[in-house]
C-alpha cells in the first residue's frame, strides 16, 4: 500500500508554461524584446534544452539559469546582459502560481491519508515564494527542492537524501508522480520507487517506461484506491 507521496510541483500543481510565459515575456520586454508567440516558443526550448543538460549532469544550475537568456539574445542579435536577465526573470516568476485544473482539489483530498512531500529541480528562492503565493506548504511533511537537497533529480542521490530526512521511510510504500519522463519518472525508476507519470497530452514514454499513467493530477486519488484494493484482493 502506497503511504509516501512524492509530488513534483511544475505542470504537475502548478502550470509552469503559464507562469513561465507571463515572466519571460515581462523579462524581455523590459531588454527591448517584443514577447511575440514564436520568442516564447523558442525561449521554452532553449530553457527545456537547458535543463535537460542539467539533468544529465553537463550544466550547473547557474549556467542554466544565465546561459538561457544569452541564447536567446544571441539567436536574436540583440544585446543584453544575460545575468541581469536571470535576475529579472527570476524575481518576475516569483510573483504568481496558476493551479492546473483540480490539482488544489486533489491536495486537499490526499492531504490526511497520505504523507505529502514536493520534490522540486525548481530555483529554491523562486520555489519558496510560489509555495507561499499558493498556500501549499500546509500539505506537505516536507519540501525538497533540488538547490537545498545538494542534487538533482533524476539522481539516485537526490531521492537518498530525501528518504534518509523521512522518519519511518519506506522504499516499498513510496511513490513518485510528476510530468517529466527525464526527470521525475527516471528519478523515480533510479531511486526504486512506483512511479506516475502525468501526461495530459498522451505522449509516448519512449525509453523511459512509467509504471502508471495519468492524465493529471486529479486521476491519482482513483489509481491509488484502485492499487489499495488489489492489495487487499
């Protein structure tokens, strides 16, 4: 039976592309750059190549975070200084959280019958405030943001740190639900703990294979009683 409940928090809880759309295009607007529908789409790429690189190990978390915006600008031809950029975008996507569809519903369902813990790769200073913007703290046992934990997921390390913090932690009642395949699901596959993946748009997993999928986050309160019932049968 599942009993800990590691959640990620960006287009799992909160729709990240929303609030990633409204902070970039505030940031480049204020460096003179139109924020027009193909910039953003372009700027979303880069920043998911960026990350995917941290995720493989091949970038630190402050190269991603300046590297990004000096792409962007260089694809562009145009001149600004990518650490104040950073900065900018940073204290712009601080300011708001956008709930996906029943995911606050879900929260507060869940909240009781399982142990609760975020498990973030997120900019820790960025995390906390949309944590509290959102009102999300009082869900879980503990947040664990990647900058604060020393690694990042999908690394084993990552979730052993986070398991050697949880009082009475169970590798075989645990249970990883996230929307990324690279980092949530093979965190989750690295770690040996039952993974879900949320897929709202029906992609296929390729190599990495989830042990269930969802559409969002609201399906998950049905699997685990479905999963809890084929215990008890």
């Amino acid at each position: 039976m599942i009993e800990f409940l590691f959640l990620d928090l960006d287009d799992t809880i909160l729709d990240f592309h929303q609030a990633e759309a409204i902070a970039v295009a505030k940031t480049i607007r204020d460096f003179g750059v139109e924020p027009t529908p193909e910039v953003l789409e372009r700027y979303h790429e880069i920043n998911r190549w960026h990350w995917e690189q941290l995720e493989q190990g091949k970038l630190t978390r402050d190269q991603v975070l300046v590297n990004r915006f000096s792409a962007l600008f260089s694809e562009l031809g145009r001149q600004a200084d990518p650490v104040k950029c950073a900065r900018s975008y940073e204290a712009n996507l601080s300011q708001g959280h956008y709930f996906l569809p029943g995911a606050l519903e879900t929260l507060e369902k869940l909240y009781g019958k399982y142990r609760l813990f975020l498990a973030s790769n997120g900019t820790a200073t960025v995390q906390h405030s949309r944590l509290t913007s959102a009102n999300l703290y009082r869900f879980f046992e503990q947040v664990f943001i990647s900058q604060e934990v020393g690694f990042n997921k999908p690394s084993r390390e990552f979730f052993e740190s986070c398991f050697a913090r949880i009082p009475g932690f169970s590798r075989e009642r645990a249970m990883m639900v996230g929307d990324s395949l690279s980092s949530d699901i093979q965190g989750g596959i690295n770690a040996g703990i039952t993974t879900v993946w949320v897929n709202p748009r029906g992609k296929q997993p390729g190599a990495v294979t989830p042990d269930y999928e969802i559409r969002s986050l609201p399906e998950l309160e049905e699997l685990l009683k479905q999963l809890h019932r084929g215990k008890e049968g």
